[in-house]
C-alpha cells in the first residue's frame, strides 16, 4: 500500500497535480507509520520466527515503502526526514537483502524481484537527494548500487515461475516494476550526475525503460486474455508497477529531452490512478467485510 500510493503521488507531481500528490503522500505517511509498528510487531516474535520473517521478499517492502515516502517528502523540502530515511533504509537493506537472496528458490513469485525495487529505491533516494541538497558524494555508491539492482534482476529473472504472468493474483507485475524502478533510478542519477547528463546513463535508461514497456504491454494483455476479478492484498503490487512505469517515462522524457517520453508518462499515469482508486476501494471493502468465527 505504501510504495503503490507513494509512487502515484509522485507521478501526480511529475504531471503538475500538487494538491493530489499532497492528498496521496500524507495517506503514504500514515500508512508508512502503520506498516513500521507492524514489522516491528512480527519481528518481536523470537529468534526462529525472527529469521523466517527475514528470509521474506515480502520484507523489502519496508525499504521500498520508504524510499517511495523519501522522494514524496523531498518534493516538499522535507531534506532532514528524507535524510533519515535514507539511513533507515541502508542499515535495513544491509541487514534484509543477504537473507533473503540466500533464500531464494526456483520457480520464483513476482514478489522475488524486491530484491531489486528495495536496491533502486535507495538508488532513487540517494540521487535525489545528491542533486537537491547538493551532495554529489552519494553519487558513486549509488551508482554501485543500480548495477548491483540490474545484476538482481537478472538473477530472479533466471527463477522466475513464467505461468504467473497468466494466473498470479497481482505481485507478478513487479516483473515490470523492477525495470520500472531502474529506469527511474537511471534519470535520477544523471540527473545528479550532471550536467551534462552523462550518454551512457542515458543510453542504459532507455534501454531499461523499453524492455519496462515491452513486459508492461505484455502483462496488460495478460490481464485481458485472463481477467482476475476479486480483491487480493498482492494487487497492490499491480498498482506500484503502473504508477512507477507512469513516472519513470516522465522523468526519462526530461533527462532525455524526448518529449513523446514525457506524454507517454502522462498518459500511463491514469490506468494508474484508476487502479489505486480500484484497489483502495477493494481494500476497504474488504477491510469491512465480517468475518467467520474461526
């Protein structure tokens, strides 16, 4: 919840839609607060659930949720929070990322490619806030880091379960997403890295963000050969990949200077708005619905 509505207020940014973008980031604020007392909650449980817990895709989420609330408050000045989040965010990667690469099997989920959104986010965040403060140190581990996140992809890619993309309840679209998000983190590190932007940062966003778009066309029209109605809590992981394929192309269309990129971007912006708007009212829904005894 917190990295789809974090992302959709950003792309509300990037389009010009500042009342909705603040609307959006102080429910990503409230539900970033939730999601930290409840990964605290689970990881009090001792040390064999503890490690289970770690072992999680599902986990990364707590980086990505708060890399996503990191830019939507440095949009608004907000430098020292976003700075803590930053350092929240690396100690919990360094900590998460090892136990659950270790852990990962064949025959993966969508939910497997965290490993590389949680790694992007920190790229985003760090050349974010290496161009706003201005600190251009964080250039050079972040461009660490985006390799190391591509290299991540590649690697769940090669166990990635394909029949998801034809039965999976939402987070399989993360096989997007994660393109998505390395797109995204692409324009920001060249965009801190500038100017001039630098050509191979470019190049590889481009490239990154074309392959986003083929998986993108491929997985909607997956959707529309097989429909899957009914709310899931993992159609949450559709919402983020629509919203963040939404502002990667915008940002992509300004470090670039190609304009199409940039209508592209508004364009993708409202299937995502409406999937939040959907989701959101399945998630309520679903919240209220009563439950069996037992």
């Amino acid at each position: 919840m917190v990295m789809a509505t974090g992302i959709v207020a950003v792309a509300l940014d990037l389009a010009g839609f500042t009342w909705a973008t603040r609307v959006l980031l102080t429910v990503t604020a409230a539900l970033w607060a939730v999601m930290a007392v409840a990964f605290a909650l689970r990881l009090r449980g001792g040390r064999d659930k503890r490690r289970a817990e770690e072992c999680k895709p599902v986990t990364l989420t707590s980086i990505a949720g708060s890399g996503v609330l990191g830019v939507g408050l440095l949009l608004f000045r907000h430098e020292a929070a976003a700075e803590g989040l930053l350092a929240l965010m690396a100690v919990a990667w360094l900590l998460l990322l090892p136990q659950v690469v270790r852990h990962l099997q064949r025959r993966l989920p969508g939910a497997a490619y965290l490993v590389t959104v949680a790694t992007q986010s920190l790229v985003v965040l760090a050349s974010t806030l290496a161009k706003q403060l201005p600190a251009r140190w964080l250039v050079w581990p972040a461009a660490v880091l985006l390799a190391l996140g591509l290299v991540l992809y590649l690697f769940v890619l090669g166990r990635f379960d394909f029949g998801q993309v034809r039965d999976g309840a939402g987070d399989h679209w993360v096989l997007a997403g994660a393109l998505s998000i390395s797109a995204l983190a692409c324009g920001k590190l060249a965009a801190a890295a500038g100017p001039p932007v630098p050509r191979p940062l470019e190049a590889l966003m481009l490239l990154v963000l074309a392959v986003a778009l083929a998986w993108y066309v491929l997985l909607a029209w997956a959707e529309i050969r097989t429909p899957r109605t009914g709310y899931d809590g993992r159609r949450w992981s559709t919402v983020f990949p629509l919203g963040m394929t939404a502002a990667a192309a915008m940002t992509a269309g300004t470090v670039s200077g190609l304009h199409w990129l940039d209508v592209l971007g508004h364009v993708l912006l409202w299937p995502a708005v409406a999937a939040w708007a959907v989701v959101a009212v399945g998630a309520v829904r679903h919240a209220a619905a009563p439950r069996a005894p037992g």
